[in-house]
C-alpha cells in the first residue's frame, strides 16, 4: 500500500548515491539507452507530454495523448516533429551531396523541414526541386472539330479526348443538363461510339451566337481538391453576306444571299470579326453589305487606308427576312449600301 509521508526526503551528508531511479517516476523526463527501452516504458508511467532522452541516437521524444506514438521533439525554433510508433527513423545529412552522412538528427536550424525519402530522413529548408509542380487537367478536346454549328444544325453526341498530368482518383463531366460520373475519364462521350452518356444533342434555333460549354472535373486523390478544364461551342452562327450589284428595285432574300462576296455568305460571329474584301465592280454599282440584326449595328466603316467609308446614313437602307438552311434567322438582315457608284477595290471594315 502507498506509504504516506509529511516530510521531504532529502539525502543524508550529501552522500552519492540515487534518491530515487527516473524508470520508478511516472511522466516527467526519463533517459534511457535504446529505442526498444523506451518503448518497454510500462503503462502506469506513461503520461501525455513525458520525455524521454534516448542515449544511442542522441534524440529526444514526447509521448503523444494516444500514450503510444512518440514524436521526435525539438525545442528550437524552427524544429520540426515527425511522428514514430517503433523504431527510429535513419537520418541522412547530405550537405555534401558527394558524402551524405547517416546519423542522428542535426540540430534544427530557421524553417527546416524533415524529408523522408523511402527509409531516410534529412532535416533541412525546403528547395523548389522538392515540390512537385501542381496537378492539372491538360487538355480537353471535342474528337471532331469543328465543333461549332450553324444557326438550327444540331450537335449530335459529342465526343470528347482528355488528358491529365496523371491518372486521376475521379472525374465528372457537366454539360447544360447534368453532370454525370466519367469511369475512363481519357475517352468519353454522349452516345456512340463511347457511350459513356446517354444520347445527347445541343441545338439552337432561336438566339444567334447561343454557347454552350462542358466543364470536366478531376482530382488526383480521394482528398485533392477539384481541378476543372472546360469547353465551349458556339451553336447559333449565322452568316454575312457583301458583294456589289446595281440598285434592285426591292430588298429580299434573294437578292442578300445573290450578292457575290463571297459564294452562300460567310459564317462568322459578328459584324466586326472580320473585315469585307470587295474587287472592283463595274460601273454603277454599289457595295452592300448585309448583316444579321442579332449582330447589332456598327458605329461607321472604314477602308483599307483607315479613312472613313460611307454607307448610306448612320442606319441600313433595309431590314430584311432571311432564312439559312435550317431556321428563320431571328431579326434579320440589316443592308448596308455604299453611300456612292464604287469602281475601285475596297476592303471596308466595321467600326463598333
């Protein structure tokens, strides 16, 4: 039973001898020769926080609140802890890269970190050569290309190739509707041939320039955050069309898609993303050119030299209903006439 005392036990003439041995002491600082003498230290004097000096590595350590992993413990700033459950780990000084030496742990110096190669462990700063650069999506591609369409022709099951820094854990794939899990997240699509997705098409019939875009989702690992690549496709163009003619006697679809610029017009995305290449006509006639009203309407033209190009008044001589081969094109066709006879080459451009 515990013997009770109410004096301090002090020793007698100062004689040499133990008072008390640290391995009968529960907690505190304990020193002992080896890694398996520490962890022969029995349950009833473990305590959270104790340290325990061990002789043949010349390391210190500090028991954990499970009191059963030992951490590497240093006191300087700087230090860093690894976390141990048996032996030591093996440390490896490579200051000189020509003579690494294998020993105990150096002392901690201003923002050293612990490396761990397989077995081995270095104790030093941190260089860009240890950090792996981050894990990307890189590349994301439609099989077919191009993967845009005209005002009413439909996308019809796209298929899609990408590619990654590394394998990824996961990847999900959203488009307009849904998003769906990608089990081989390389090679992937909606309806044949893959089949990785239902059938799928993307039409427009109604909004000139209407988008839509996929966005691919990956991670690397079960905790890595989410990475993401997407891709667009523009299913609502519409074409331009310009050529020069006499003056007909009324503005109609035959006589825009007549105009011989360039042969069925010239798909593009608005009136500005291209500039409109007129040879020389002959005599009496006029440039036009005719854009579709969902465009908007540019601010003035001007020729290959910069100078001004002027077409009749600050607005089109006529609006004009104008179907491509799928679908009516909403708002029609706006007609821009030169303002005189033209005779000379122009290439005219709009100015927003």
């Amino acid at each position: 039973m515990p013997l009770e005392i109410d004096q301090q036990i002090i020793r007698r003439n100062d004689a040499d001898f133990k008072l008390l041995d640290d391995r009968d002491i529960t907690g505190g600082l304990h020193t002992v020769a080896s890694v398996a003498e520490r962890n022969q230290i029995l349950p009833n004097q473990r305590k959270v926080g104790m340290l325990v000096a061990v002789q043949a590595t010349n390391t210190m350590y500090q028991l954990a609140p499970d009191l059963i992993i030992w951490n590497v413990f240093s006191a300087g700033a700087g230090g860093a802890v690894i976390s141990v459950t048996g032996n030591d780990p093996i440390w490896v000084d490579n200051t000189d890269p020509t003579n690494p030496v294998v020993g105990p742990a150096a002392s901690p110096t201003d923002g050293s970190v612990i490396i761990s190669s397989g077995s081995l462990f270095e104790q030093r700063r941190l260089t860009s050569d240890d950090i792996d650069p981050p894990w990307v999506i890189t590349g994301l591609s439609p099989t077919v290309v191009p993967i845009d369409r005209e005002l009413g022709a439909p996308i019809i099951n796209p298929q899609f190739n990408a590619s990654y820094m590394s394998p990824p854990f996961l990847a999900t794939f959203q488009d307009p509707t849904d998003t769906q899990p990608v089990p081989t997240p390389t090679l992937f699509g909606y309806g044949p041939p893959n089949n990785t997705f239902a059938a799928r098409s993307y039409l427009s019939t109604l909004v000139v320039n209407q988008g839509v875009t996929w966005i691919l989702r990956a991670k690397l690992t079960a905790t890595s955050p989410l990475k993401q690549l997407s891709i667009s496709a523009n299913i609502g163009l519409t074409r331009a069309f310009f050529g020069a003619s006499v003056q007909p006697g009324v503005f109609d679809e035959t006589f825009i898609e007549g105009l011989t610029g360039v042969f069925g017009g010239r798909i593009q995305t608005g009136y500005g993303s291209n500039t409109y290449a007129f040879s020389a006509p002959p005599p009496g006639q006029h440039l036009y050119i005719c854009i579709p009203t969902a465009w908007g309407s540019p601010s003035s033209w001007k020729d290959q030299n910069n100078d001004a190009f002027i077409m009749t008044g600050a607005a089109p001589v006529a609006t004009v209903a104008v179907s491509n081969a799928f679908v009516p094109i909403p708002g029609g066709y706006k007609v821009w006439e030169s303002a005189n006879e033209i005779t000379a080459a122009f290439t005219i451009t709009a100015v927003p």
